[in-house]
C-alpha cells in the first residue's frame, strides 16, 4: 500500500474531569505528512503520532508560574529510550595563506594521500577564498568533510610543512563548521522494516514539532522556519507560519488596522497561515548563505547530486532523523562559529561542545488552556491552540499565544478591556522538555569529549 501524503484531520480525544478542579485534557493524534508517499501495511491504519495529556505540574518544591497555571501538557507518547543519539562534525572549513603560488586542483589530491595515509575515512576539497574550484593563488580555504579528531591535527601539520605555512596548526583559522546530531533507532533489524521506519518518521516529526530557538534565529530576513515544496511549486518555500499576512482574513486585517497594529503580527490568529512540514522534506531556520542556519531531516540517502539525480540509499541501521546547525563567516568577521568561540582548529579541541544544546536545540512541550485564549478576543478567529500545534508545532503554538498577547495589549492600552494581559516573557507558555534536552546534552558533551582528548 502506497500512503496518502495528503494529511488527515487531526483527532483530538477530550478528558473531561468534573471531579475536580484539574483542566480538561485532550489527547491528540497528528497524522504524518509525505511529498512522496511511501509504502506502509495495507492493513494498519496510516501512521500518527500519538500524544498523551496531563496536567501541568511543576518541577519538584518549584512554583506553578501564573501563565502556565491551570494548564495541561502534550507529551509524544514515544519511548525516547529506543532511539540513540551521537553527536559528529560533519565538516569544518579552514582557511590557510602559502607563501608560495598554488592550484587548488593540485592541492586537493595532495591532500587526500595525506589522509588516507594517516588512515582517516573523510574528504577534502581544496577552493580560492570565494570558493573558487579553480583557483591559482596563495590563499585557500580547505574544508575536511567527516574529520576525526586522531587525523585533523596529523594532516594539518603535514600540510604547514608542505606548504611553508608560517602558523601552528592551533592557530589556524576556522571559516565555518557543520555539527550535527543524529537519532538512530535502535536494533532496526529486530523489528519489521515498518515498525522501523515508523519510529525514525516520528522522530523527525518530533524534531520539527518540538524545536524553538531563539527567535534571533527564526524571526531574521529569509530565515524563517520553512521546508520547500509549495502546492504548485516544489522549489518554492513553505512556512510554517506564514511571515507576509498574504491572505490574511479581513476581519484580522480589519482588527489590525483599528488598533493600529502591523496585520504581520496577527497572522499567527489565521490557520491557514500555519503549515505541517512533510517529514521526507527537509526544514530550515535561518537563511541559507547565512551566519547560522539549522536543518532537520529524515536522513535515508547519502551521495546525492542534484544534477545527475543519484543517490545512494542508506542501510537501514544507518537510516535517521537528524538536527544540524551551520555556522560559517567571512574572513573579516566573527561569524557564526566565532560567537561560540570556534574560531581556531585548537579552540575546536577545546571546545564544549554542550554550550551548543540551549541556544541551537532547544526542545519545548506545549500548554493548553482549558478553553483557547482566542475566544476571549472581539474577532472570530479560526485558530486554536490545538488545531495550530498540530499544523505549526510549538513555534507555531508560541506565536499564536504572543498575537494573542499583543492583540490584548493594545487593547488594553486603548481601554477596550479591563485588565491587562500577561506577560509572555522569553519561553511563554511553552514547557522545557527536559528529558529530550538532556539526550540531547549528553550526545553533545560526549563530542566534546572525544575532541579534547585529541586535542
């Protein structure tokens, strides 16, 4: 049976308590989406994932905050303990000035003998320094795919005693580095190929639901939180929230207008501003060629050229969801890298990589009230907290929540209303989801740790 890619509605189960005074729960089940449908059992009901509700209970002697107060929490009713993570450095981009002239072209085979020689599985591509294929000059950037921390300082070296580089290997400068975290499936061949690939698509599912980092990332120019395949056009982006208030309903646009605010603020107000990314497609934060960019994906393929149209399939044990952050930067500013202090090749073997979880993989579960905000408003709406968390995630759900509060500020601020709305501040009404973070903490730190061993 090839799946439907056309999503279904979400189900949504009520859990009414009259005993006590505890929220009404729901449980939620959202269907995955696909561009390209796959195969799945003809006989088993397409696939969700699957959320459990409870009430919000604060950590251990820890307060209840007033804007989370009376709320429940949607939780994946996935086992977080039949997935491993590991963290790796996909690539890093050095850049090196030989006293000497110097072909790129002549530069890169030299370089690869180097690393098979010392044993080392990765590549390298050898370019000028705007990554000029066929460059003549002395100044290079040279961009190791795959480097281990055993064989990165060894090829350095020999290439400053090749080249006559006038600099430590330490002290050479980094241009850009590409870390990833990658969640595996445990045991795949234990399981029916389904039941496997059923795991890894609610595990990248999860990834885009549940991910929302700072907005420094997600409200830039171009960055927004996207995946590109628009319904008639496939290289056209499609946002998970939709930033230009294009078709926005009138009566928001109205609204807007009446109390003065950017309609752009209000979009979030708009379902059909909300998309569900489609887990076989991949998702971005932040602009492509910029300083920092996030992707998430369903990784099933390696080798892919998109001129020829090859590709290698995966293994099935090396099939998974992954979550990386790019960070690169021009040789005249700080960049990406260097605002974590990954400016050098011996800041790298130094480096903790666990600082990198809070602002680049912050993971969050979302709150709900016991009816939606939106019906205290004087405009019919067609969000909901749920209809939009199942299309947009906690990003989606965070904004919703701060155009809601922005709504209610102004007017509060015009005297339309009596009391004055809460405030939001950095995480809203959003939950850390602690246990999530913390594996993905522990993979990080262990990259850190096979680094600075080496180093």
């Amino acid at each position: 049976m090839i799946l439907d890619p056309a999503a279904a509605a979400p189900q949504i189960t009520l859990l009414s308590n009259h005993k006590t005074n505890e929220p009404r729960m729901m449980d939620l089940d959202i269907p995955l989406v696909f561009d390209a449908a796959p195969e799945w059992p003809a006989h088993l009901a397409p696939p969700v994932l699957h959320y459990k509700s409870s009430p919000y209970c604060p950590s251990k002697d820890g307060k209840v905050q007033p804007i989370l107060r009376s709320r429940s929490l949607l939780t994946p009713d996935v086992d977080l303990n039949v997935y491993k993570q590991k963290a790796v450095i996909d690539w890093v981009q050095i850049r090196i000035a030989t006293p000497e002239v110097h072909q790129a072209r002549n530069m890169q085979p030299a370089i690869t003998n180097m690393l098979k020689a010392l044993g080392a599985n990765g590549t390298v591509y050898v370019s000028g320094p705007k990554e000029e294929r066929r460059y003549i000059g002395r100044d290079f950037l040279v961009k190791f795919q795959q480097p281990e921390p055993k064989t990165l300082l060894p090829v350095l070296e020999q290439i400053i005693d090749k080249y006559a580089i006038t600099t430590s290997a330490a002290n050479i400068p980094i241009t850009g580095i590409e870390i990833s975290v990658d969640i595996y499936v445990k045991h795949p061949h234990a399981m029916a190929p389904h039941e496997a690939n059923l795991l890894r698509w609610q595990m990248t599912d999860i990834l885009r639901r549940h991910l929302r980092p700072a907005p420094v990332l997600t409200e830039m120019e171009q960055g927004w939180p996207r995946f590109h395949g628009a319904p008639h056009d496939p290289e056209k982006a499609t946002f998970l929230v939709n930033p230009t208030g294009k078709d926005l309903s009138p009566g928001l646009i109205v609204l807007a207008a009446r109390l003065g605010l950017d309609k752009q603020r209000l979009t979030a107000l708009d379902l059909k501003q909300h998309a569900q990314p489609k887990v076989d497609k991949t998702g971005y934060i932040g602009p492509r060629k910029g300083l920092v960019m996030l992707r998430t994906m369903d990784k099933i393929t390696d080798r892919r050229d998109p001129l020829k149209g090859t590709f290698v399939t995966l293994p099935l044990e090396r099939q998974r969801s992954r979550l990386e952050v790019t960070l690169t930067g021009a040789a005249d500013e700080c960049g990406g890298h260097g605002a974590v202090h990954l400016n050098t090749i011996g800041a790298l073997y130094r480096h903790s990589f666990k600082e990198l979880r809070k602002p680049f993989f912050d993971f969050f579960l979302p709150s709900f009230g016991k009816t939606c905000a939106t019906k205290e408003l004087d405009v019919k709406v067609t969000s909901t907290e749920q209809k939009v968390f199942a299309r947009s995630g906690v990003y989606g759900l965070d904004r919703l929540h701060r155009a809601i509060e922005d709504l209610q500020s102004q007017r509060y601020a015009k005297r339309l209303i009596a009391s004055r709305p809460t405030r939001m501040y950095e995480k809203g009404r959003l939950v850390a989801w602690s246990p999530f973070n913390q594996k993905i903490y522990r993979a990080l730190k262990q990259l850190g740790t096979d680094w600075n061993r080496h180093g």
